[in-house]
C-alpha cells in the first residue's frame, strides 16, 4: 500500500473528490477515507483525535461498514465487497483475503482525512479495532470472497437496504458495534 503523508495527495493524479465516507480492506489493510470539502478545526478533531464508533451489518452479498465521528454527527455507512477490489483494475493485486486472527489478535483501522476540494491529506489516524469485532469483520470478508458475486445483484441490495432500512436501522441491526478512542 501507498505510504500517506498529511500534506501531501492522496493520489497522486487527483486533485478533488466528492465529499464522502468510504470502507475498503485492501491489501492487508481495514482503510476509511473520509473527503470532507473545506474542513472545519471540529471536524478535523472529531475524525482525528475524538473518540468515535464503528460497526458493520451482513446484508446479503453486501457488508456495510457504519461509522460515526463525534455526538453531533449521524452516522455514515459504506456498502463493501471484497469483489469490487478484486475485480477493479488498478487494485486486483490488492485483493488480499484477511488473516484468520487468534487469541488476542485484533486489526487495525487507518482512517484518511482528505480535504477534497484540493485532494490533500488533512489528517491521518490508525486505531486497534476490538477483537470480537476485528474477528467478526475477518470473518464476513472471508466468506463473501469465497461465495459467487454479482455486481448487478450487489447494486440492487444496496439500493434496497437504503430505500427500505436506512442507515439508522443498519446500526440498530449491526452484527457487531464498538466505541473507538
């Protein structure tokens, strides 16, 4: 994986983004980028510094990814599949099936301010995940790699899990939730 400085692009060839929250695991590594336009010092601090909360719901052929940064902001979830790594050009390399962990072996999460108005890196934060929930999160990647995928079907489960549940309900229903420091 690419070395991220703050400061610095983070790609090399982009210099804005939509304003987003995004999961990926790739190459060995549980990744959010968050793409804020014109960050505010409380954002930063929130996404960098603060405590936070994650958790993630198995719906299907679809793992969703829930994050939340500080008291006042809702969370955000990220429709994942180990699938759209491996089949994206740039990134089949990065295919990586995560390890199975044992006794106390957790993950850990790198988290990528990225100002999008410029494409720059604000800020960078890498956090030990809980075991249960590393463990969990492992095990769901695990079986969707190795299960058929299609990314029509992909589409239309995440499309209905957000027009009939919604992101507060996929919390409520997470398979696993932990509050980060």
């Amino acid at each position: 994986m690419h070395a991220y400085k703050v400061g610095e692009l983070y790609h090399p060839n982009r210099t804005s983004w939509d304003e987003r929250i995004e999961y990926n695991y790739r190459a060995q590594t549980h990744e959010v980028r968050v793409f804020y336009k014109n960050i505010r010092p409380h954002e930063r601090a929130a996404i960098i510094a603060r405590p936070f909360e994650i958790g993630y719901k198995v719906v299907g052929p679809v793992i969703f990814f829930l994050i939340k940064f500080g008291t006042d902001a809702d969370w955000s979830d990220c429709p994942y599949s180990w699938h759209l790594v491996r089949l994206h050009p740039d990134l089949v390399s990065e295919a990586t099936i995560p390890p199975t962990l044992t006794g106390n072996q957790a993950a850990l999460l790198t988290i990528v301010l990225v100002e999008a108005t410029n494409g720059k890196i604000a800020g960078l934060r890498v956090v030990t995940m809980p075991v249960d929930f590393s463990r969990g999160l492992h095990d769901a990647i695990n079986v969707q790699a190795n299960t058929e995928w299609s990314p029509s079907i992909f589409d239309l489960e995440v499309k209905r899990v957000h027009t009939q549940l919604g992101t507060r309900d996929l919390v409520h229903l997470a398979d696993h939730r932990a509050r980060m420091s």
